[in-house]
C-alpha cells in the first residue's frame, strides 16, 4: 500500500518527470510552487490559529513558580513565587486580550437579526 501511494504521488507531479524516479528531490531549477497554505485551509474550512508568543510566556511564569515549590529560604521562594506568578499573569492577560483583540476586532458589524448556532 505504501510503494503504491508513493508511486502515485510521484507520479502525479508533473515535475518529477524531469529527475530520475530514484530521486527523492527535484533539481535545483525545478520550478517550486508558491501554495498560500492560509487559503488552502480556509478552502477546506480549517481554522488556524495565528502564531503567538505568549504561550512561552505562560511557560516561562510556570518555570519560577515551580522553582518556588522547592525548599529555598522563605525570602527566595517567596520573590520567585512572586515573579513568576507576575510573569504568568503577563502571559495569560497577553495571550486572552491583546491576541483575542487582535483576531477578533470589536468594531465587527451587528448579525441584525441573525441567529448563529
């Protein structure tokens, strides 16, 4: 079933009728393609999500506040208990306002009247 699969997509590209049919690459001069794989998805109907930092953030809060949970002198687990739950929040307010502000514009017009489910 997989050499037939591979048989067929090899030989459903045009291209790859220039290079040997061992070859797994094209050549260099081989015209690549341009896809906008956004489009693509929005054809099929699947979302995609933009690309965000804040979740490195969220990861980065979570990295001290577990560095709190170990057995430092109490100043110290207290100033990374505090730092990283600042840190956290900061990624958790970035990520659900400025992110969600920006996908989701609240200057959209009104469903007048229209019923979504």
């Amino acid at each position: 079933m997989a050499s037939s699969a591979f048989k067929a997509w090899r030989g459903d590209d045009a291209r790859r009728l220039e290079v040997s049919r061992f070859d797994l690459a094209l050549r260099a001069d081989a015209a690549e393609p341009v896809v906008d794989y956004e489009a693509r998805a929005h054809e099929l109907g699947i979302h995609l999500f933009p690309s965000s930092n804040w979740p490195i953030v969220i990861c980065v809060g979570m990295l001290f506040l577990g560095l709190a949970a170990i057995p430092f002198p109490g100043a110290a687990r207290i100033g990374l208990a505090v730092v990283g739950g600042f840190i956290f929040l900061a990624g958790v307010v970035g990520w659900v306002l400025v992110e969600d502000v920006r996908m989701y514009p609240g200057d959209t017009p009104a469903a007048h009247g229209e019923v979504h489910h």
